[in-house]
C-alpha cells in the first residue's frame, strides 16, 4: 500500500497502529547476563526473544547485524566532528525501529521478549551526548511492556566479564580509553538513568549477582501464571 503523500506544512505521516501483543523487556548494565538469559529462553523454542544481537541469538536479520557490527563501530570510533551526533543516533534507530517492528509484528500464542528494547539505547545516548529529545519521544511512543525484568551484577563483576576492559565498545564507558573508573562510573550513571526511565512501569527487580537460573525463573514467573510454565529448563 502506497504512502499517501501529504500537503506541505501537514504532520508527518504515521501508520495506522496495530494490536501489540504484550511482552517483556529484559534490562540491566552491561555484562549483566542478558545474552545468556535470552539464549535459555531461545532454546527453548516457546518463546520469541527480540534481540539486535547478531551473534548466537538472531541471524535472520543480516541488515541490522552489519550495521552493528561495521557501521556503528566505524562512526563511534571516528575523529571527533567527523559524523554528527544525529548520524550516530540514525544508526542506532535502525536497532530500535527493528525491536519494535518484530515486538509488533511477533507471532501470538508465544510470550514476547525482548532485549533492553529502546530503553538502553536512549539513556547511554544521552550519557554520552548524543541526545535528540525529539527523536527521544518518537521511541518513548513506543508499545510499552508489560512487564520489565532489571537484572544487575556488580561492577567489579561486570568489570572482569569485560576482560578487564579488552571487550568494552564506546558506548559502555567514559573517555576515550577503557578504565576501570570509567567503566564502573559510566555502569553506575546508567543504572540511575535505566530506574528514572521504568519508572512507573513494572519492574521486577533482581539483586545483584542473581544467576542465569534465577533470572530465567523470575521471568517465567511473572509471564505466565502458576500452573502454565513455559517449560525453561535449567543446564
């Protein structure tokens, strides 16, 4: 179906909106476990996991994967003033329009999760400077989840996950180069601003160094009721 084209001056055109089955956003710093959790719930295959990771977890989706693997990183890791702060972020919306195409567009009768969705992307855009309030309510527009899973690691964890700091990208520390201090206190600024923007929304909150198994078991739990497990098996 054509898009309809519109006088100028008018408001920019905007589909129609769509049902949106409910589904739940897993979120959390960085090295927190995630890909790990995610992968439990992939192998089970009773769930649909949303992810821009194209590693292990979602290879059907060879555009997104390049430009997170050889756009993204090129403009990051470019001079500065090379590519404007608008350019980063354009990169970075292909991730979101793509989690919340497949969130809406995900097959019923599954539960839907998805990977920190819009919600990590904004506040480490706006940590680093690259914020766009603008396009930042466009994303907050968003299908809401039903329900949101924090799961947290400690820092110094988080830190030695990390290879000490040989596997950090850009966006997951301050400064040029990767520090320890700059990593715990880019991973700090980022829980604050991560709580400030689920507020309101559910949380289930998990403690600090929780596990893989547990973290997988506190999302069965608040998906389905008592009775319907998806049936996540442990090891």
């Amino acid at each position: 179906m054509p898009i309809p084209r519109m006088p100028y001056g008018a408001p920019p055109y905007a589909p129609p909106r769509t049902a949106c089955p409910k589904f739940t956003v897993l979120l959390g710093p960085d090295y927190a476990g995630k890909s790990s959790v995610l992968r439990r719930f992939a192998d089970s295959g009773s769930w649909t996991v949303v992810t821009c990771d194209q590693g292990p977890l979602d290879t059907d989706y060879p555009l997104i994967g390049r430009a997170r693997r050889e756009l993204l990183p090129e403009a990051l890791g470019a001079p500065a003033g090379r590519y404007s702060p608008d350019v980063l972020l354009t990169l970075m919306q292909l991730a979101v329009v793509h989690m919340r195409d497949r969130v809406t567009g995900a097959p019923p009768g599954r539960p839907v999760i998805v990977d920190s969705y819009y919600l990590k992307i904004l506040a480490k855009c706006t940590l680093l400077g690259y914020a766009n309030p603008s396009l930042f309510s466009w994303w907050r527009s968003f299908p809401q989840p039903d329900r949101v899973v924090y799961l947290d690691v400690p820092p110094a964890v988080a830190w030695e996950r990390s290879g000490r700091g040989a596997a950090l990208n850009p966006m997951e520390h301050y400064g040029d180069t990767p520090t320890e201090e700059g990593f715990t206190r880019f991973q700090d600024d980022l829980r604050d601003m991560l709580r400030t923007e689920v507020a309101g929304m559910r949380v289930t909150t998990l403690p600090q160094g929780s596990g893989i198994d547990r973290a997988v078991d506190a999302v069965d739990a608040v998906v389905h009721a008592p009775g319907r497990r998806a049936g996540v098996r442990h090891g």
